[in-house]
C-alpha cells in the first residue's frame, strides 16, 4: 500500500521548493526524512526538518552556494551540512552506513542506497523517507504500520542497535512515552535492561539532554516507571527510585490542575529526594547549567507553606515560587493565581530616606531598611502612604533605642 505524506504549512515555507530544487530532489536525489515525515503522517506541528540526500557533503555545499543558500558545516564529518533558508535551519545529511562503532560515536562511509541508510537509524517511525515531490513514503522497516499501532521499536535486532549507540536505551523509553501506548516492545525491553550499564560510558551532557527532554514530554510516568522497575536508571542517577515516581505523580497532577505548562527541570526536582544538597550534587553530575543547578536547589530547599505566595517569589523569585508551590502537595494552588504575570516590586525607599527621617548613617540604617522591607513584603507591598508610615515607626524604634 502506499502512503502518502499528508499537506501542511511546513511544506510551504519560504525558500524550501528552492532548496530542494538546489539539492535535486525532482530527480530523486534528496528526500525529507526522520521526524517530520513522522510528525506530518500524525498531522503533528513540524519544527525541525531534515532531508536525506545521495549527494557527499561536499556536493551539497557546492550545490547550495550555487543556488545562493546558505550553507553552514555544522556536523560535516558526521555528513550533516545546514542550509539555511530565511533564517531556517534545515540539516542536510548524506546517506551513510556504519563501518564501526564503540557505542557513543559511529565511523561512517556515505552511501547511495536508501535502505542501508535507514538500516543505521534506530526506530522504524523514525526511518521514513518522503518524496517531496510525490509525497509518496519509503518505509523499508514497516515504521508506518507502527505509528499507526503506537507501536515503537527498534530497526532489526534492538541490542545491536543499543551496541551501535548507548544513548538508544533512553531515546527508547522517550519515544515510547511520546509516540508509544506505554506497553514496551518486548525485545526492546529486554534489550535496554541488558544494556542499562553501559549508560556509564556516555558523557552526562547526553544523559541530561535525553532525561530533560523525556521530562518534557506530556506524561512521562508509565515511561519512567517501566525504567525504575528495570534498573534502567540506577546506574547513572541512583537517587531515583519508586518514590520518586510518587512525587512527579502529584506533581503533573497539580501542574494539569493548575493549568501550568510543565517544566522538565520542576519534573525533575520532583524525582529526586527534597534535599537541596543532594539536587546540587546530581546537578553537577549531569553538569546542568548553574542556573539550572540552582533552580532545582532552589525548589527543593523547603515547603511552600508559611508565607503569601508573593512573599515567598520576592525572596526566591517568581520561578523559585511557582516550582514550590507547585511541589508542595500541602500549598493551595490558589496561590499561583497571585504569581501568575508578577513582577516582584523594588523597596521605594532607600537609605538616603530614613538618614533623612533623622536616623544617624552607619550600621543602623541597612538594619532599619531590611526591617521595613520585612514589614512592607509581609503586608503585601502597601503604596507609598503606608510605606511612609512604616518608615516612620522603624526610625523612631531606632531612635529610641539609641537613647
């Protein structure tokens, strides 16, 4: 049966048809493939667009320079050469095939037949190509009827499909959460339990790219359920275990609640212990930014509960707030109403006011000026009447107590 890929906005983009002109794909020299020949047959929106083509990287170079596009070797020793067209990026890969691997990098040789390059990829679903000219679907694997089924697994043999590439194992439990009906392939179960150590051989920049992203996905619980109960984690982050899968539980049920988009760093602050000294230490592990660090430091460091929603987001931010809040299974949601387009106010009074009021400079004044602050937060950030009020009583307490 063929298929045929379905119309939508993507495919008419500014500068494409010119591109894939450049590339020869009306002589069937280039073709969309991976994710957006994926997305498109489920009507899904299509951000990131690749195309295969038989050409050598450098023949693409030559031809997109003669055509006036763009061109950027982002991963030219990889085959990937980006083409960018009104400030699109469109990576454009040579069709290639494995000659070695050791797990965490591949030695390719380019080839000119589309099959042995879809065998090197790792899911059927994501081995579709798609004529841009026909829209007529190459599925060499059956990747279509498994879309349609929900069905993800690997290309041939899954463990020599992990062998090829360690980070396979947690792109496997993404896709199964995204694309699958949470029911794993039985193989590809087996295949990734197997192999969960050798997750230890790749750096943690991947292993966070990949968790981040599984974080991100819409309902990423019986995915990660089916990877604690497989040991699938332990290797790499022994901090999650079962009861981590308790609190995101409550977690994405606050953020549907609530109405607040998820947020993959909040996500996994929920999965670890609520120690800030234990989010720090796996922060750095998996060597996340230091504002992510902090962030989920920040969201572990104590409950929500004890101050106004706003008190709490001008002393830790409206970030640190809202992930709070939300972690919190003992805080009214209520509260992220106050927060929501919240810009935490300056103090409008500084230390040249209060010397003013008649309170000698040293010390005294930085003193005088948090208690006022501590005042002006907890009454909810009153305007400058009441602010002049609280700037009065403070100094006169000051004054009294000097004499």
């Amino acid at each position: 049966m063929t298929h045929l890929l379905p119309d939508a906005d993507w495919r008419h983009r500014p500068g494409l048809d010119a591109l894939l002109s450049a590339l020869g794909a009306g002589r069937g020299e280039a073709r969309f493939v991976g994710g957006a020949v994926r997305d498109g047959l489920l009507g899904l929106p299509v951000n990131d667009l690749d195309i295969a083509t038989v050409l050598d990287p450098r023949g693409v170079i030559d031809r997109l320079k003669s055509a006036g596009i763009k061109a950027v070797p982002t991963g030219i020793d990889h085959g990937t050469v980006t083409a960018v067209i009104h400030g699109w990026p469109v990576e454009i890969t040579s069709l290639r095939r494995d000659v070695s691997t050791d797990g965490r990098r591949a030695t390719i040789a380019y080839t000119d037949d589309w099959r042995e390059d879809a065998a090197r990829r790792d899911f059927t679903i994501n081995a579709l190509y798609a004529d841009p000219i026909t829209h007529e679907i190459t599925d060499f694997f059956g990747g279509v009827d498994d879309l349609k089924a929900r069905h993800v697994r690997f290309i041939g043999d899954a463990t020599a499909r992990i062998a090829e590439d360690h980070l396979r194992i947690l792109r496997y439990f993404r896709f199964l959460a995204r694309f699958g009906h949470d029911e794993p392939d039985a193989q590809a179960y087996a295949a990734c339990r197997a192999a969960a150590n050798s997750l230890m051989a790749l750096s943690r920049e991947r292993i966070a790219d990949e968790l981040l992203k599984l974080l991100a996905v819409a309902a990423p619980l019986p995915a990660l359920r089916l990877m604690i109960d497989g040991g699938i984690l332990a290797p790499v982050l022994p901090e999650i275990d079962r009861s981590s899968l308790d609190r995101l539980a409550a977690l994405a049920d606050r953020e549907a609640a609530s109405s607040t988009p998820p947020s993959a760093l909040r996500r996994l602050a929920a999965l670890l212990p609520p120690d800030p000294r234990v989010a720090d230490l796996v922060g750095a592990r998996l060597k996340l930014s230091n504002k992510a660090r902090k962030r989920l430091a920040v969201a572990l460091e104590g409950p929500a509960t004890g101050m106004p929603p706003r008190a709490l987001a001008y002393r830790i931010g409206v970030e640190g707030a809202i992930d709070r809040l939300l972690l919190d299974p003992h805080a009214p949601l209520e509260g992220l109403a106050a927060l929501h387009d919240w810009t935490p106010p300056r103090l409008p009074i500084g230390g040249g006011a209060l010397i003013a009021r008649g309170l000698p400079p040293g010390p005294d004044v930085a003193k005088a000026l948090q208690q006022i602050q501590d005042i002006w937060v907890a009454e909810g950030f009153p305007g400058e009447p009441r602010l002049a009020e609280i700037a009065d009583q403070t100094v006169s307490k000051f004054q009294r107590a000097r004499q």
